[in-house]
C-alpha cells in the first residue's frame, strides 16, 4: 500500500497555491516573498467573568497585507480558530480583495469560542472585550483596519463592535466605518447580509454565458435545471441555494449539513429545509427528501455543480478522487487543499476558486464602507430625479403613439418597471453583478490567454498577485 501523502496545513496550502502561480511571473525573489508573507498576527488572551468564573479566551488579528489600507477582512468565532488558519484567510482575502478592486489589503481575526455554548447576553460581553483589545491596537479602526462578519458572527457582533469603538473614540466622525456588515440602523447597508450567496450566484450565472467554458466543465446549456449540492446551509449556502433554485431554475439535489444530509432528485425545498434546521437543529427529519447521515459521502453524489459553503479543507487527498462534480464554486474560502485540487486538475474538474467565488460579501463591505463615509445612502440624491426623467420620457413617449394612432400604447406594467428609480438595494446589487462579472472577465482572460495556465485558480492568483506587485512597486519597494 502506498504510504498516505501528507496533507499541507491550510496556510500552506494557499502558499502552495500563490507559487503554482508566481512560478509564471516576473516577480523579483524579494518582492514575492513581500508579497507571499504575512505581516503580523496578534493574539490575545483575555479574561471575561461569566457564571461565577473567569474564562479566559483565545482571539487572532492577522494582517496579511498593507499594500493597501485599511486592511480588511472578517471574524469568525469557532472551536477550530488557530493561528495558521487566521493568516491562510488573511492571505486570501489579500488576493480577493485584489481581484475585485477593492481598495482594501487583507486581514482576518478569529475567537477560539463555540457560539453555541453561551447567551446573548454573554456573548456581548466576549465580543467587547475582544473589540476593546482590537480597538486599542487599531485593528479596529476605519481608515486602518475593518472587521466583518465571518462564519459564527453577524450583525449583531458587529453592532457591539461598532459601539465598542464609539465608546472608545466618541469624536471619530466616521467612527461607523469602523467594521462591515452592521445591521441597518446601526449604519449597515441593504443587501450586505446576502452578498456572499448572491456574489456565487452571480458567479455561476457569469460563468453559464461564456459556453466555451461550461464546455471546459463537461457541462451544456444554461444554469436552469442543473443539479447543485450544497455544503452548508449558513448564510452564505443557504443565500446561494435559495437564489439559485428561485430565481435561475436550479435544482438543490443535496443538501449537507453538520448532521447529515438531505437528498431529493426534484429539488430540496431551501426555505423549507432552513426553517426545519432552525427549529430542530440540524436536517434530519425533514420530510421533504431522504435523510442520511453520513454527510461527507453525499459531497460524491452525482450532480452538476458542487457547491461547499461551509468550512475549509472539506475536500482533500481522502475524498477528492471520489468527487464526481465536474463544476465546483468555491463558496467558503479554502474548500479544497492544495493536493486535492491536484487531483481534481487532473479529473478535468473545474474549479471557480474562493477568491472569486465569495467575494461577493467584501465588495459589498466595501460598499457599506463608502457609504459610512460619506455619510449618505446611495441613491438618495438621484433616485427622484431619475423618476422624473424616466416619466417625462415615458409620458412623451405615450403622446407620440397616441397621435399616431397606436392602440394599446405602453403597458403599466412596463411603465411601472421603467420609470421606478434605483434605491439602496438595487444599486448595491448592481455594483455587485458588475463586480463579478468584472473580475472573471480578468480571470478569464488569463485562463484562455495564456497556454502555460489551464485552470481559474492559477489565473485568480496571476491577475491578484500582479495587482498588489504592481501596489507595492508603485511604492517604491
Ligand atoms: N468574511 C468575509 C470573507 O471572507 C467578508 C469579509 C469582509 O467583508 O471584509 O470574505
């Protein structure tokens, strides 16, 4: 029997990924390893009493990158945070916030905590503790570094960081700007919750216009009617599925979760199965598909389209040969380690990486963080004086079919649609479809351009990394 390869730790696996890539630059030796590195990880250990005792806690900050600042990225709170994992996803969020322009280096923080375990109540107490020691420290801090959500945290995490750093910074005037993903009336912005699944959608509806590419995956046609399995029903998986199968005619034939997996070859109902978790726990029960239990295993199920949305490393050397999607998007960032997608390469599998995939939910960030800024919603300005003109188009529009003599003239329904201004929502969605379709425009322009790269995780990487070089030599270095 041969002897088990080793499987590189996540950290290693993105480096691995970043020489696949720099191999096939121009880089000089010093600025890659600039590049390659990362700058700094704080950890703290801090004590917050709590049911009579004091419990000591365990937080990361790392900063991948400063070619740009702030630097940016989420928190996630989850047993398994560790040092090697906070940089690997700083380092990612470097390449992704590269490859979508935005002007942001990356960062990542983490608490070795398990959300579950403990009350609201209490949780605000960790989370502004740990935000006090960020704050003082300025990895909170809006023109330096901007937290988010990540797995295990949300709005409601980062509404007590935002008021953390205003307590601590009363005369910061764009003292909101301090962290993303906030809840709306705590300076939030329309659509940031479900960024992340709406960016994989938009992702795949790019990727189902260029059939040349759909052909790379063994696939044909369209998005409507192709089998998706999902790994994770977060908000990120479950944002992904519920658009997906509503609005493009996708059918979810599995669905794995921490307790198992639903199958259902019709189409796994997402809002229904979302409730049945949120009530019960976990998906088994449901009656609307076949329950099984082991999870992993429902990952090598025949489908179209994989889509693994909740954690890293879920697809490696033990199951990769196994893995029948020829398409897979990388929902959650670090999926697939570095050998399996060796493996996978080799299958023909095609892979819509991480950086690309989920960055939806920064670019929207980025978003908020240029509202917070200017102090203004979008739209508020023109969005009347729009209705205006788009009325008086339509209006002279209907003067001119009537004295032609045109019957039936324009249907409310269009004139409805039409004359309707952008608000908040739609302007966010907008930027976000353009940026995804930006960015692979530029991936793909790599991955047909050039014979020395044949797949999208190497021209992400080449497109990312001669961005932040180009950064820092604009600097000088
Ligand atoms: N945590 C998300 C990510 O991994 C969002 C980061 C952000 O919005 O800054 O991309």
């Amino acid at each position: 029997m041969n002897a088990p390869l080793r499987e590189p730790s996540f950290r290693e696996s993105v480096d691995l990924m970043f020489n696949r890539a720099v191999r096939l630059m121009d880089l000089s030796p010093g600025l890659e390893e600039k590049i390659r590195v990362c700058n700094s990880t704080y950890t703290v250990r801090f004590g917050v009493r709590l049911r009579g005792a004091i419990h000591t806690f365990t937080g990361y900050r790392s900063v991948h990158s400063e070619h740009m600042e702030p630097v940016k990225g989420g928190i996630r709170y989850a047993m398994g945070v560790n040092q090697d994992e906070v940089e690997a996803l700083a380092a990612l969020m470097t390449y992704k916030c590269a490859l979508v322009e935005a002007p942001f280096g990356g960062s990542k923080g983490g608490l070795r905590i398990d959300p579950r375990e403990w009350d609201e109540h209490e949780l605000e107490q960790i989370t502004r503790r740990f935000a006090f020691e960020l704050v003082k420290r300025d990895l909170i801090n809006p023109s330096q570094n901007v937290p988010a959500p990540d797995m295990g945290t949300g709005e409601r995490e980062m509404a007590w960081m935002v008021d953390q750093y205003k307590r601590m910074n009363t005369t910061d005037i764009n003292a909101a700007a301090c962290v993303t993903g906030k809840p709306l009336n705590a300076g939030g912005i329309h659509g940031r919750v479900e960024a992340t699944g709406r960016g994989v959608q938009y992702a795949l509806q790019e990727f189902f216009r260029h059939p040349e590419d759909v052909k790379r995956a063994r696939l044909a046609g369209g998005l409507e009617g192709k089998r998706v399995i999902v790994q994770g029903l977060g908000n990120v998986g479950y944002h992904a599925a519920k658009f997906l199968s509503e609005e493009d005619g996708v059918k979810i034939v599995a669905v794995i979760e921490r307790d198992g997996a639903i199958l259902n070859p019709n189409g796994v109902p997402v809002e229904f199965l979302k409730t049945h978790i949120a009530a019960t726990g976990g998906v088994k029960g449901f009656p609307r598909g076949t329950y099984v239990d082991d999870g992993a295993a429902a990952l090598e199920e025949e489908c179209d389209i994989l889509i693994p949305a909740a954690m890293e490393s879920v697809i490696n050397l033990t199951n990769a040969e196994r893995i029948k999607a020829p398409l897979i998007i990388e929902a959650a960032n670090g999926p697939v380690t570095a050998g399996a997608d060796e493996v996978l390469r080799a299958k023909g599998v095609v892979i819509i990486p991480d950086l690309y995939a989920n960055a939806g939910g920064v670019t929207v960030s980025y978003f908020e963080w240029v509202k917070n800024l200017s102090h203004i919603r979008f739209g508020r300005m023109q969005r009347r004086q729009e209705e205006a003109q788009h009325a008086l188009l339509v209006s002279e529009m209907e003067r001119i079919l009537h004295s032609a003599g045109v019957k039936g003239g324009i249907s409310e329904r269009f004139k409805s649609e039409y004359v309707r201004g952008a608000g908040e929502l739609e302007l966010v969605r907008s930027g976000l479809d353009d940026t995804m379709r930006t960015a692979y425009q530029s991936m793909r322009e790599v991955w047909h351009g050039r014979k020395d790269v044949d797949d999208l995780r190497v021209a992400a990487y080449l497109v990312s990394i001669a961005r932040v070089a180009a950064s820092y030599r604009s600097k000088g270095l």
